[in-house]
C-alpha cells in the first residue's frame, strides 16, 4: 500500500492498492472553529429529529472527529478517483 503522499499528482495510482485507513492518522483535515462548531450544531440537530434523542456538546464533537479522521479520508479518496477518470489531472 502506498500512501496518499506518494500519489500527489498521480491520478491513475488512486484506485490501485490505497487505502484511506493507513493515513488516518497523517491525513488531518483542519476544520476552523466556526465551521467544527456549525457541524457540532447539525450533529445534534440530526440525532434530536432524527433519532427522537438529544447528544450533548461532547458526544457530538467525538462523532465529528470519528468522521473526520475515518470518513473524511475515505470521501476525499474516492472523490478525487472519480475526477481522475474523468480526466481531470492535478496540478
């Protein structure tokens, strides 16, 4: 497996043996403040009218940082896939 860091620029080396759990740690996404707190806001606004409970602050900035960190890498490969095949070639 090769890391996200040896693919930059490499379109066609995405999909071939990478994995987004073997840089879930080195792959950080940096949320500002105002948008983490935003997405803290929906989380329990989602649990309240969806799943007819009520999270607190704390509970819904672990499930933001479970997102981010397992997720987010996981989007963030397969989006960027897809515009490969596309065509679209990084810079």
């Amino acid at each position: 497996m090769r890391k996200l860091s040896e693919l930059a620029g490499s379109c066609g080396a995405l999909t071939d043996g990478y994995s987004a759990r073997d840089e879930r740690t080195t792959m950080a996404i940096d949320l500002p403040k105002d948008s983490a707190k935003e997405a803290v806001l929906s989380l329990q606004r989602y649990f309240k009218e969806n799943m007819d409970n009520e999270i607190g602050n704390l509970v819904a900035e672990g499930l933001l940082k479970f997102f981010v960190e397992e997720i987010g890498p996981i989007i963030y490969t397969t989006r960027r896939s897809r515009m490969c095949n596309k065509g679209y070639k990084p810079a």
